[in-house]
C-alpha cells in the first residue's frame, strides 16, 4: 500500500487558467509598481456529483464544506465547474454505468476548459481495484477511496483545514480474499467537521447524521465490505453533540445513517453508563454489547434532546438502513417509546426464499424476517414498512422468486426497492454461476413491482379521509397522473409524514420547512394527495 509521500494528488493550483485572475477591464498598469505587484491565486470552483445511498449524499455534504471552507466557490453547473468531484455507487452495475457513460462528455469539458480536473471517490474506488479504474474511467484526474475523502482539499494542495501533514497512510484490513481499507479516521475527520462548520448541508429542514462507518456483514452479493471496510462506530458523545448542534439551528428531522446502522455501537469500549446492556444478538454472527452502547440507547438520548432548560429538541428521528441481525427487543422498545421516532422503519429482506438466502450469505431465516415484522407490528402500531428485494439472484428458481411474491403479500410492505441482480467484481457471488438469464430477471421484477405497486395502492387508499401531519420540504411541479393530480391553487408542495408517505397538495411557499396538517383526499400506489386542514374544498 502506497506510504504518505506516495499517495496521488491532484494540485488544482497549478492549473494555468487559474494562477491568475485577469486584469480588469479598461485598467491601465503603472509600470513602476510591478515589482511590488502579488499574484492573485482563482480558487476552482466545483461541482459534486452523487450516485447512491444516503451516506454518500452525507459524505458530499462533508467534502464541500471543506472545499468552501478552503475559498473554493460552488459553481453553478458541472459545465460551469473547474473541479468536478464525483461520490460514485457501485451497489448496481447500472449505477457504474452511468458514470462511465459520462467519460465522452467529462473528456469534451476538459478540452473546452484546460483548468478543468475531475475527481472520483465513493464505493466504486477500493483498495482492490486500483489497477483498473484509469481504463475504467479515462477523464478522471485523481482516485479516492470513500477512507481518503477527508483528504480531498489536501490532495488538490488547497489551503483548507485538512493540510497535507494530516494525509494518512491509511489502514488496510482482509475482508474475505482481498483487502480493504477501514474507516478508522472517519469517526474523527467527522468529528472535527462538525467542531469546525465544515459540512455543507443541503437542507435546512432535514439533516443526515453518520453514526457508523463500513460493514460487518456476510451477503455475497454486496460490495460495500470491501469498497468501506470493517464497522466503524462513532462515539455516543460526538453523535449527540452533532444532533444538539441541529436541534439549535432549526432542523425538523434528522436521519441517523450507516451501511448497518442498527449495529452501531458494538465496536466501541464499554462505557459505566451502559453497563445494564446485556445480551446480544438473535440472528447471525453472535455479538455481545458488554457494557457497550447501543442503537436503542442513543435513540433514548436522542429522543431526551431539549428535555431540560426548555431547549428544543428533534421531534422526527429516522435511521437507515438496518439488518435483521440487530433489530433486537431492545430497539423496538425503543421505537415505540420515543416519541420523536418516526413510524417506519427500512428493513431489507432480499428474498422470500430460505435456500437463496443462504446463497445470498443472509443468515436468518424467512421465519426469523416474519417473526421480527410481527413483533414490530404489535410495539409500533401501524408502522409503516419498506424493504429491498434482489430478483434473479444465482440458482433461484420460480418456485424461490413464488415464494418472494408471497413474502409480499403475507407483509404487505408500503414501499419496495427492487433491482435485478448483476454480478459486481470482488465479491463472493461471482464464483456462484450467475444462471437465470437477463431477460427472466427482468421478467420476474417487472411481476415484482406490479405485485408490489397493487400492494401499495391499497394501502395508500386506506389514508385517504385520514388526517396527516406533513413535514414540508421542497416545491415540486406537479406530474401528469391521475393519483397526483388536483386543482392547481398555488405551488405543488411536498413533503411526507411520519411513516414516510409521499403526500402532495397545493400551499404557499412560506410552508416549506413547516409542519402542516393535510387531509388526504386521493392516493396512487406511491404518493398521496390531499388539501390542508382548514383550506376550504375546492373540489
């Protein structure tokens, strides 16, 4: 692995169109002052470019916040940029794509703009994978595993508050057969951008908030063990500053993020304050807390946020994604009892069938999935639930892809995330023969999602005549479809509610950020429409 001295980096600076700012217009030199002249140094401006998950967004957040903390400006475009950074995901083959799809027109910006450099990090640059990615990806300058993402301002030799004697010779650790770089610095990198003011939030009304790092888990499918390395938590303590830094400035609803964010926790040093926990898990590996926080316990001291000295505190609390392995008596009991926990939970089931996964290297059972979806159901009444769900996987049969259409119909989730599965170099599923042939994937998630979208309009319609409260966060045009669609009376806002629904209706713009009570009035398979309470009906 490359030492300090040798890792790439990528000095924008040197750039000639930026060295210097041009003379303005109509101004005449005195030449007799040009030995005291100074050079004046354009910093890049820049854009970012997300792919994937939510924690990805998290992590462009935190890099252009130290790239405007360094001077550099947010350009309007990724026409108009000097500096393009692109947060890739590598989950789906169809996400690699679409950034490889772009290496003509990144190639084209540079020709039209010398100065211009390009940047690529995310779960698409890995410890292991160094060899391929200039082929890969010609029009790219300068690679960063999603570990070297504190460095960026370094790396591109900006004077921001990561300097270069903060470059890390990383830490490298064997997942399976190859090697991956850990998160061990994040917690930390973090930590101080949070000190410093440093994360550029997207958002005023809603913030994401990383609380663990990488990836402890066995599915063969996923690449995010090798691209993000072994579970990294970040301490209780830095976590609640963080949310009590937000709850001050005014944020609605935060969402708590990690690649297997119910397992935080069980990686750091046991703490007096939790020595009542106890136990571990039911599923999967087995894994003892010792006096170890958990997820359960943060949610408690998230939820007691503004309990004293009349400080407000965070009345929406959400977090994603979660693995059935530590969804534990513990975090439903918390659920149902801190009132600032939204009604909806993301749990990821992946197949119906028992055989596929084992093959999928799940390690729990159809049985075990079920029995957690009632014990949810009967803590947290009407909770709302969504899942993802892979078709196509290797051996499954049609008989296994009948038994995940019934998984649906016995749960009857809100909301599925489905994809067909395709093969991503470096993980174990590749030595399994990929055998259900392209077209009966596409077959069997086509009769996924009608199964699914048939499910989720029932249960939509159940709200309509319901009362709802609406968290509002953005004005969108409205969409040409019958569910959506009401008498325009000003902009369409949208915003959802506690238990996730999409729901649109028509207000001012000075909603946006408020909550607001709607009575839904009509509902289609993803989103629901209604008015709000008091607004007299114009139907």
């Amino acid at each position: 692995m490359p030492t300090r001295s040798e890792l790439p980096t990528l000095p924008v600076l040197d750039a000639p169109s930026l060295r210097t700012r041009p003379p303005r217009a109509g101004a005449r030199p005195d030449t007799g002052l040009e030995e005291y002249g100074t050079e004046t140094t354009v910093l890049p401006s820049f854009h970012v470019w997300t792919l994937g998950c939510q924690m990805n967004m998290s992590d462009s957040e935190e890099m252009a916040g130290a790239l405007l903390a360094a001077g550099c400006s947010e350009a309007a475009g990724i026409e108009q940029a000097d500096l393009i950074v692109i947060n890739t995901c590598s989950i789906r083959e169809a996400a690699e794509h679409k950034v490889i799809g772009r290496m003509g027109v990144l190639g084209r910006l540079k020709e039209a703009n010398p100065a211009l450099r390009v940047v690529l990090t995310g779960c698409s640059v890995r410890a292991d994978n160094q060899g391929v990615l200039q082929r890969r990806y010609p029009a790219v300058d300068l690679f960063l595993r999603p570990d070297e993402e504190p460095e960026l301002t370094a790396r591109l030799g900006l004077a921001g508050l990561t300097t270069a004697d903060q470059l890390g010779d990383g830490r490298f650790q064997r997942v399976g057969r190859s090697v991956a770089a850990t998160a061990d610095r994040l917690p930390g990198t973090r930590a101080a951008a949070v000190e410093e003011g440093r994360i550029a939030r997207s958002r005023g009304v809603k913030a994401w908030v990383p609380i663990v790092y990488g990836c402890d888990k066995t599915c063969t499918y996923c690449i995010v063990p090798f691209a993000r390395g072994p579970e990294r938590s970040r301490p209780y303590d830095d976590i609640l500053a963080e949310v009590g830094q937000l709850a001050e400035a005014g944020y609605r609803e935060l969402t708590l993020l990690g690649q297997n964010v119910n397992s935080w926790g069980h990686d750091l040093e046991p703490d007096r304050r939790f020595a009542h926990i106890a136990g571990g898990r039911e599923l999967g590996r087995k894994q003892a807390r010792d006096g170890r926080p958990d997820i359960a316990a943060l949610l408690r001291g998230i939820d007691a946020i503004g309990d004293d000295e009349g400080s407000s505190g965070i009345g929406r609390v959400r977090f994603v994604t979660s693995h059935p392995w530590d969804l534990t008596d513990r975090l439903i009991a918390a659920m149902a009892e801190c009132a600032s926990v939204c009604e909806h939970l993301h749990l990821p089931v992946q197949s119906g069938d028992d055989e596929v996964l084992r093959r999928m290297g799940r390690q729990y059972t159809v049985e075990a999935y079920l029995d957690l979806v009632d014990r949810l159901r009967a803590a947290v009444p009407g909770i709302s639930l969504t899942t993802d769900i892979i078709t196509g996987f290797c051996g499954e049969t049609e008989a296994q892809f009948e038994s995940t259409l019934e998984l649906l119909r016995r749960v009857r989730f809100d909301q599925v995330f489905a994809a067909a599965y395709s093969p991503r170099p470096g993980t174990p599923a590749v030595r399994l023969a990929d055998d259900v042939p392209a077209a009966e994937k596409k077959r069997r998630l086509n009769e996924l999602l009608a199964a699914q979208e048939a499910i989720g309009l029932e249960l939509n319609q159940a709200w309509v005549g319901r009362r709802t409260e609406v968290l509002v966060d953005e004005i969108r045009q409205p969409r040409q479809h019958d569910h959506e669609v009401v008498a325009g009376r000003g902009p369409r806002l949208v915003g959802r509610n506690r238990e996730h629904k999409l729901v649109h209706f028509d207000g001012p713009e000075r909603l946006v950020g408020e909550l607001v009570e709607v009575h839904i009035e009509r509902a289609g398979p993803y989103a629901l429409v209604g008015r709000r309470v008091g607004e007299p009906d114009h139907a």
